[in-house]
C-alpha cells in the first residue's frame, strides 16, 4: 500500500482496528495500541490522524 492510498482522515489506531477486526473481531483496542506501540507509535501518537504523520513515519510504519 501507497502512502498516498491511506486514509489521512482516520486515527492511526482506529485504522489498524479496523483491518484487524477483518481477521478478528476480538481485538481490543489494548492490542491494537501494542501493535503501533512496536512500530513506534505511542501514545497521542496512536491517536493522531494519519494525515497528521511526516511521511517518512507513515511509511516506515506500513513497512514494518
């Protein structure tokens, strides 16, 4: 996935939540912060738009 093909409206934890629930409908939100935690996004940082990260940190992180 593109960076320009993200949906820079949407909080980075509500995102991941998101495309983790299509597998699995139990993950909590506890689990989706521990998956952008490893990938360095802590914090605020969990729940600032993706639109809202340099590019460099929004692609590392898809990466990752």
């Amino acid at each position: 996935m593109l960076v320009q093909d993200l949906p820079m409206d949407k909080k980075a934890l509500e995102y991941v939540l998101e495309k983790a629930r299509v597998d699995d409908v139990n993950i909590t939100q506890e689990q989706g912060r521990q998956s952008l935690g490893a990938l360095g996004l802590s914090g605020e940082m969990a729940l600032a738009r993706i639109g809202m990260f340099p590019n460099c940190t929004t692609v590392s992180v898809l990466y990752q």
